[in-house]
C-alpha cells in the first residue's frame, strides 16, 4: 500500500487479510459456531434483542477501530515530524 493508494482511497485498512491460520480467524470462527449455537436456544423475541446487542457492539467496534487507526497515523505523522525537525 502506498501513499498514492490511501489518498485515492484504494486501499482501507479494512482489506488487509489475515493469515488462515492466524489467532484472529480462529477467534472468528468460534465465535460464529458459538453464536448460531446459542442462537438457536433463543425465542424470536430474545434472537431480535441479541441481533441489536451483536449490531451495537458491532458499530462500537467500528468507532473504536477507526479512531486507533486515526490517532495511529497521526502518531506517526508526529513522530516523523520530529525526526525532519532534528527532535529526540
């Protein structure tokens, strides 16, 4: 990924792919077999207000991510900041 790429919006950290055998896609499929699995033990009405539970967290997690990403860049930006300006 370059520069060029994130300014023209071609390349999100969203695209990255993680390694098949990596924790993350592990944790990922748990998860996904433990949530069918608990889902199937709910009423209707329970399943509703678990998928707005499982929506909500979904959306927290995207603010949290986008924010890290966010003050990881300009980290960075600072960090090299400093290193042109003959800083520490």
């Amino acid at each position: 990924m370059t520069i060029k790429d994130i300014y023209h919006g071609n390349r999100a950290p969203i695209d990255m792919q993680f390694d098949t055998n990596s924790r993350y896609v592990g944790l990922s499929k748990e998860w996904l077999r433990l949530h069918e699995e608990f889902k199937e033990t709910l009423s209707a009405e329970q399943n509703e207000m678990f998928n707005k539970l499982c929506d909500i967290q979904g959306e927290q997690t995207t603010i949290s991510n986008e924010r890290s990403y966010k003050q990881g860049f300009c980290d960075g930006a600072e960090l090299m900041r400093d290193i042109i300006e003959g800083g520490d």
